[in-house]
C-alpha cells in the first residue's frame, strides 16, 4: 500500500476524519492505520494528531479487529509518547482504554496499573476531564475489591475524582454522564459520607488528602466555599442513590447543609 506524499499533519487528518466518519471498512481502515503508523513511528511527528492517531489505531484493533495485543501497544504508546505529541486528553484516553482492554481479559493488576497511570498523568497535566476521573474510579475499585482497605496512592486518587468532578460539576456539568457520576457517588457514599452525623461530612473531607487539585484555571481547594456547596450536592444525590436502604430521604441532610453553605457563599461574595 502506498501512501501519499503529504506531510504527516495531513496524512493524520485524513486518517482521523474517515475514522470519525464511521464510514470504511474497519479492517481496510486498520491496515490503512498500521501502514501510516510504519511510515512515522520511527520518528514520531510532534502533533497533537499523532496521539489521537494512536488512540484511533488502538480502538480499531480492540474493537474492530479482535486484536487486543495491537490495541495494547498502540494505547501504551500514546501515554508514553505524550510529552512529543502533547495531547494530554489523548494520552489518558489511552491509558483509561488500556485498563479497560486488560480487565475485560481478566488481567486485573495490569488494569489497575494502567488506569493509575492514566489517572495519575490526567491530574499531574491538569486534564481535568471524564476520562481521567473514570480512569481514577477504576483504579480505586479495583484496588477496594483486592485489599478491602486503600492505601496512600489509592486514596489520593479518590479525593482527586472527588475534587474533579466537583469543580466540574460547577465549572462544565454537561461533561459529566450519568454513570460517571453515579460511580464517583458509589465511592463518595462508601468511603467518605458519614455514617450517623452528616455534619461530619467537611471535617472529614478536608482533613483527607490533598487538599487541592490543579485544575486548567488554578487551584480547586477543598475548603472553598464553592467546593463545600457542590460536595453537598454530591453527596445529597449519592446518597439518595446509594443509602436508600438505610432509610427514607438520606440525602436531604445534605441539601440542608447545601442551602447554608450555598447562603455562606452568597454572604461571602
């Protein structure tokens, strides 16, 4: 097969586009990929395109053409080769969509490695987006369902979810689908929100670390008072998700404490 002669940026865009369009012939389109991926691996074009090319190659293999081990390097690639295309969504992408390809084939150690990755190199670069708190959760889950406990690692990685998807529910909520948080309230309502007193809730969320995250426009701090309003939020939902057993509206404890921080944060403003 022979390629044009392009220069890379054009060639990636055109691969990018057909595949987004859904409309070749997968295993064609794969082959297309492999070739186009021969020609520049040697020395990979510095664009954000060749990491979104990567994550394309990789889910053609997984998806298309049943060939898990092709997905694996190409998804392993992206997230090693972000700091030269620096497409830092990409490269989580990548290492979320490696986790999920070695848990589907029962590889759990190697699945929690590479969500923490994925989860670790999102919050490290500021890439505050689904991916990189659903990569996080994972981590999370299946490190609870080995040891039954968290270590240091794993409960930083929680409170970095938590802490990202609280600033994006205020920042970008429409970025946030239904299961993501439905799983980020699952872990929320299991090992943070209080058993007996929900005033506990703030004290117990700010003395576990950290307690911040780098997010694209500064700092989110977990004692700002626009932090506290949306952890009551969240918790409200969570619970009345996740706790209904344990009685009638186990969320509007946190409602109430909403409205007050929600009042604090209008006086303070």
């Amino acid at each position: 097969m022979v390629l044009p002669d392009a220069e890379p940026q054009a060639l990636l865009d055109a691969f990018l586009q057909v595949h987004a369009q859904d409309s070749a012939v997968p295993a064609a389109l794969f082959a297309r990929g492999e070739e186009l991926h021969r020609s520049l691996t040697t020395a990979p074009p510095a664009i954000p395109a060749w990491g979104r090319f990567l994550v394309a190659l990789g889910h053609l293999a997984a998806e298309s053409c049943d060939d898990p081990a092709a997905a694996s390097r190409y998804f392993l690639q992206a997230l090693k080769e972000v700091d030269r295309h620096g497409d830092h969504e990409a490269a989580v992408t990548a290492g979320y969509d490696q986790g999920v390809l070695q848990e589907k084939r029962g590889n759990l150690v190697h699945a929690r490695a590479a969500y923490r990755a994925a989860a670790s190199e999102g919050f490290r670069l500021r890439v505050v987006e689904a991916n990189t708190l659903r990569a996080a959760a994972a981590a999370v889950r299946l490190h609870f369902a080995e040891y039954e406990r968290l270590d240091a690692k794993a409960s930083a990685l929680a409170k970095s979810a938590w802490l990202g998807w609280l600033w994006l529910r205020r920042a970008s909520p429409e970025r946030i689908d239904a299961d993501l948080a439905s799983e980020l309230g699952r872990l929320l309502a299991a090992l943070l929100l209080p058993e007996d007193d929900p005033a506990e809730l703030a004290p117990r969320w700010r003395a576990w670390p950290p307690s911040l995250l780098s997010v694209p426009d500064g700092s989110w701090h977990d004692h700002d008072p626009a932090c506290l309003v949306e952890l009551f939020a969240a918790a409200a939902v969570a619970a009345d998700q996740h706790l209904a057993d344990e009685g009638a509206a186990p969320g509007e404890p946190y409602r109430i404490l909403q409205r007050a921080a929600l009042r604090s944060l209008r006086l303070s403003g």
